[in-house]
C-alpha cells in the first residue's frame, strides 16, 4: 500500500472512471468479462480485470503503484464502487 496522502480533488476524480468505462470500455468488456472486477486508472485510462478486487488491484499496483484506482464489477447491472488503495 502506498504512503501517499491524497487530495481530495484527486479522490473527486475518481468519478471519471465510470465515465471511462461507460464510454470506452463497456462495449469492449460486456458481455465477455461480465463478473469480473475492474481497476480503471483514471489519468491514464489503462484499466486491469481480475476475478476478485484483490486480483484486480494487485495488478493496478504493479502498474501504478502511487495512483488511486475506479472499481467496478463489469456487467449490465455493476456494483459501483470507488476507493483509494
């Protein structure tokens, strides 16, 4: 887990990533990867699936080890959720 103390206009931003995902990805993910959960890095827009959160912000981390990440559960009807890890 990083150190790093985030602002929380940076947190405010997380809210792009549904954005993101709605449009960029959804069309891209749906039906395929229905179930999974997805890590969208927001700046970048580069997101990671994995099976649970944990798998998904193992591999977010790796990438982006000081970035806050979007999650979601992808599919029609997705659990939405942000968070700070």
């Amino acid at each position: 887990m990083s150190d790093k103390i985030f602002l929380p206009d940076e947190i405010a931003r997380l809210d792009e990533g549904e954005e993101i995902y709605r449009r960029k990805l959804k069309k891209k993910l749906e039906p395929k990867y229905n179930g999974k959960i997805i890590a969208i890095e927001v700046d970048s827009g580069k997101y990671f699936l994995g099976d649970t959160e944990v798998e998904a912000t193992l591999k977010a981390r790796a990438a982006f080890p000081d970035k806050i990440f979007f999650f979601m559960r992808v599919g029609p009807n997705p659990a939405v959720y942000k968070k700070r890890w």
